[in-house]
C-alpha cells in the first residue's frame, strides 16, 4: 500500500499544473531569449561581408520561383471561393454588386499575404529546418566553421534574403490570380459584365491595400526563414530532433505569422 | 624568449550536464610535431579537439594556440583562428549537396575565392593523394562508400595547406593497404608541408607510424605521454592494457556481467 502512495505523489509532483506551467513558461522565456539573439546577429551579418551571392540567388530560387506553383493555386481557389461565398451570402441583401470589391479587398489585403505565408511555412520552411537540422546533427555546420565560412553568413544569411525578397513578389503574383479568380467566377458562373467588373476593381483598389499586403509578404517571408533557420541551426540528436525542428519550425512560424498579420493590420488600417 | 607552443591545453574542463568529460587536460604540441592521442571510447578525444577548434565551449582552463587565448573568440579573431586549422571530423561531415570536388576544394572556393579552375585542379590533386581517381569529383557524397567519404573528408581537410591538422580517427573504416596510404600521406603533410598534426586512432599500427609523440587519455586526463618508441617501453599499466587490447587490466570497461 504504501508504494501506491509514493507512486501517486510523484505523479502529483510529475503532473502538478503548477510545475508544468512554470516550467512551460521557463522554457519559453529562455527560447525567446535565445531566439533573440539568433536574429539580432542574423541581420548583423546580412550586412557584413563576405556575402555568398551564389547560395542567394540559389535561394531566391528554391524559395521563390520553386513556390510560385503553390502559390498560384492557393490565390486562384481563394479568389475563386471568394467570389463564390459572396454571390451567395450578398443575394440575401441584394448586394452583389460589391463582389468585385470584396474579392480585390479581401486578396490584396489578406488572404493573398496571409495563405501565402503560411504555404511557404509549409513548404519552404519545414524544408530549411530539415536541411540545417540534418546538417547540425551531421556535424555539417561545425565543418563549414573549420573551413573558414561562417555559417550564419553561408547558410542563414541567404536564406533570410531570399524569404524575404522574394516573398512580395509571390504574393504580387497571388493578387493578380486571385483576382483573376473571382473575376472569371464572377463573369462565367453569375453572368456579370466583364469590363464591369474589372472597372470596378480597378476604381476601388487603393494603392495602400496593395502595398500592406506586400509588406506584410516581406515580413512572413522574414519570419518563415529565420524560424526554419533557427528551429534547424539549434536542433539536436539526430533523426527524430531534426524532426522535431521541422515540426517546431512550421507550427511556431504559422502562429507567428497569424500574430503578425493582426499587429501588422492593426498598424496599417487603425485610424 | 623560448617560443610558445604551437598548442598549449592547461587544465582544460567540459561537462555536458552532470557527466565530466574532460577533467583537466593538459598538453603542449609543438610546431611542425605530430601528436598521436589514444584512449577508450567515449573518453572525450573527439570533444577535447572540438574545444580547442572552438567548436564547444570549455567550461574551464585554458587554450593557447601560438601563445595566444582561444576560447571564447568572435568576429575577426574567430576567423583568424578557424584559418589555421583542417579537421577530418571521424563522421565525415561531408557536404551533401555539393559534388566532391566541391567539397574537397570548398574552402579555396568560399573562403580563399580562388577561381574555380585552379580550385578544382588542386581537388583533383588531393583526390589523387588519397587514391580516388577524377570521376569519383562529380560524384556526391552519398553515392560513395564509408572509406571512400572518410577519404574525401581527408582531402578536404587538407586541401588548404592548414597549419595545424586535426584527423580524427582518419584510418577507421579503410582497408590495411589504403590504411597505411592514409598514413604516408599524414606524414607528408607533417614533414614536407611543416603542418601540425594531432590524430585520434585506435590503430596502434597507424599511430606508431604518424606519431612523433603518444599522448593517452583515460578518464578526462591526459594520464601517459611521450616519444612514439617509448611508448613500448612504458612499465604504465593502463598504456600497456591499451596498446595490447586485453580485456583484463587496470581499465574496466563497463560492461554487465551476464
Ligand atoms: N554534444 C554532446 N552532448 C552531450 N554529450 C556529449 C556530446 N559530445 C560528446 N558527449 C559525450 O562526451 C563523451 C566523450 O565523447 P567523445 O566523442 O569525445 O568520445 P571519443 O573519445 O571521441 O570516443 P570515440 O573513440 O568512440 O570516438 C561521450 O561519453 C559522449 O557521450
Ligand atoms: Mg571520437
């Protein structure tokens, strides 16, 4: 009987909510810290020489050009469904005639920057997580220091300038399908006039909604590749701790991003 | 004024949690010497050449190369630091997204800048050094075999003419001919190109060969060093056990009884 209760007491002490959410929060404040540093001295090197412009511009292609297939979908189904949800929830107040609105609205400002961030959180960054965590626990990173090249500044350093360059003209390009979407909804499935509506996007579009959205591209392209980056420059033990980091990586920067996106609006559109 | 060692480790300690690995090393190399370390697995060799390359952090002691500190560097002094050294590092840590040739002449290419032609040119030379033919330089590092890639990682450890040479465990894995190939070559590099050179083997054939000087680790401590011939001669009993493999002796391995 009495090892029932020793058992049950260190259950107690194992599973006390108190404990764990210190020791949660603990665990936090020191990641947080620790990511800190990781991206203060990332940007110091971006501006540092020696710059590696070969593993940029291979970068720039794996993150940006490679993505643009995903991207296109995503955008052209978001517009499309947009177009779609509004026909039918606006023909109960008569209010069709905005659709071409709310689609060039809700693509511009959010949804094109928004899916896009975390397509590329799928696809781009769970890809860097996996391939510096591998190249962390294969002593791959260590042998780029006894070679002379720092591998914030080979490895990171281009990442983060390819997420970040790149990703504004991804989400460019998810605008213009996006609305291309709803437009050809819109004009095939309900019958508006063509010029109509391209007329009327075109009219209501403000300069503002287009550049917040590409922004708000820079900074999730920002945020995926430096959390890929980190999540995979930190893992640890082999196999399944380069999949954890993967697993970290896409998570935490989909949250990030979510996060971002209110502050960054909030910045943008509060009056 | 005597001139400093070209590697002085004094006291040096690292524990990664409770567990010490090195408890007090200390060791002088001098320039132009190669050093042959040898000791059990696990006794912290290949953590005590991560700590002076300054990839772990000791927790204690000191290291010197040339005289000068070197824990803890950054920036420019760190860069210094890391032109110095060549590493063979016992996984191999190849590139595996570069081609071999990339791999071996990658610090010529990223670091040095030299153009790619005369980088690959001397890839092919190193190559040669270590008995794998030129089509072996547009293979990737998958595509080879366990020796094959622990030559490839000498190649590339050597391929800049470093100062001082790390070869951990550079013959494991290579067969006795291509073995004794490996050892000629860590010679050379010592004796005509003045490198110098530390190496962790197990082969005593290997060190015997290589070795200017034995240094033995037990325990975290640098416990028995001296010339390579005396190394026979010892009356230590742990060094005897060691250079003679037998199971039963001062060294206990820790093994559970069935
Ligand atoms: N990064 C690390 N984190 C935690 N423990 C480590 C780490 N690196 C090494 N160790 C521990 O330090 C000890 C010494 O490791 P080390 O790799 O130096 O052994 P070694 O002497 O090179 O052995 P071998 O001859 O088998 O290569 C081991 O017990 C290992 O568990
Ligand atoms: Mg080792």
């Amino acid at each position: 009987m009495p090892q029932v209760f020793v058992i049950l007491g260190s259950m107690v002490k194992l599973t006390n909510p108190l404990a764990l959410i210190g020791r949660t929060f603990l665990h936090f404040l020191a990641m947080a810290g620790q990511f800190a540093i990781f991206m203060g001295k990332a940007v110091g090197h971006v501006f540092r020489p020696p710059f590696y412009f070969g593993q940029i511009g291979q970068q720039c292609l794996t993150i940006g050009y490679y993505s643009l297939p995903v991207i296109a979908m995503t955008a052209l189904f978001a517009g499309m469904v947009l177009a779609l949800q509004s026909y039918t929830g606006f023909s109960r107040f008569n209010a069709e005639s905005a659709i071409a609105n709310v689609v060039a609205l809700s693509i511009t400002r959010e949804l094109g920057p928004v899916l896009a961030g975390l397509m590329v959180a799928g696809r781009i960054g769970a890809s860097i997580a996996a391939e510096l965590g591998t190249m962390r626990v294969t002593e791959q990173i260590d042998a780029l220091t006894t070679l002379s090249t720092n591998p914030m500044k080979y490895l990171v350093v281009p990442r983060l300038l390819a997420g970040t360059l790149t990703m504004p003209l991804l989400v460019l390009v998810a605008d213009v399908i996006g609305i291309m979407g709803g437009y050809v909804v819109s004009t095939v499935s309900f019958g508006f006039n063509a010029a109509n509506y391209l007329h009327q996007t075109w009219d209501f579009l403000e300069p503002i909604d287009i550049i917040s959205g590409l922004v708000k591209a820079a900074v999730f392209g920002f945020i995926v590749t430096l959390m890929g980056c980190y999540c995979g420059y930190h893992s640890k033990g082999g196999a399944a701790g380069v999949g954890n980091a993967t697993t970290s990586a896409v998570v935490l920067s989909s949250i990030v991003i979510l996060i971002a996106n209110y502050i960054l609006t909030g910045m943008f559109f509060s009056k | 004024m005597t001139t400093p060692p070209k590697i002085r480790l004094t006291n040096v300690t690292k524990s990664f949690g409770p567990k010490r690995v090195l408890n007090g090393v200390t060791l002088d190399v001098a320039k132009g010497e190669s050093v042959v370390i040898i000791g059990g697995s696990g006794t912290g060799k290949s953590v005590m050449l991560k700590s002076i390359l300054g990839i772990l952090r000791p927790d204690g002691g000191q290291i010197e190369i040339d005289g000068e500190n070197c824990v803890g560097l950054s920036g420019r002094a760190r860069d210094a630091h890391d032109k110095k050294f060549g590493m063979l590092f016992q996984g191999g840590a190849l590139f595996d997204s570069l081609p071999v040739w990339q791999n071996v002449s990658f610090k010529l290419l990223k670091s040095m800048r030299m153009p790619k032609k005369d980088a690959k040119d001397i890839a092919l030379q190193k190559l040669a050094a270590v008995g794998l033919s030129a089509d072996v330089a547009e293979l990737y590092p998958a595509e080879l075999s366990g020796g094959m890639q622990k030559r490839v990682a000498l190649a590339r450890a050597i391929a800049a003419n470093p100062e001082i040479i790390f070869f951990d465990e550079p013959t494991t894995g290579l067969d006795p001919i291509m073995a004794d190939v490996i050892n000629d070559l860590i010679v050379k590099c010592v004796r005509e190109l003045g490198a110098t050179a530390m190496t962790i083997t197990h082969d005593m054939a290997s060190a015997r060969k290589i070795a200017d000087r034995i240094a033995m680790i037990y325990q975290g401590q640098i416990i028995w060093q001296g010339p390579r011939y005396e190394i026979d001669l010892t009356d230590n009993p742990y060094v005897d056990q060691f250079i003679h493999g037998r199971a039963d002796g001062p060294i206990k391995m820790q093994v559970l009884k069935a």
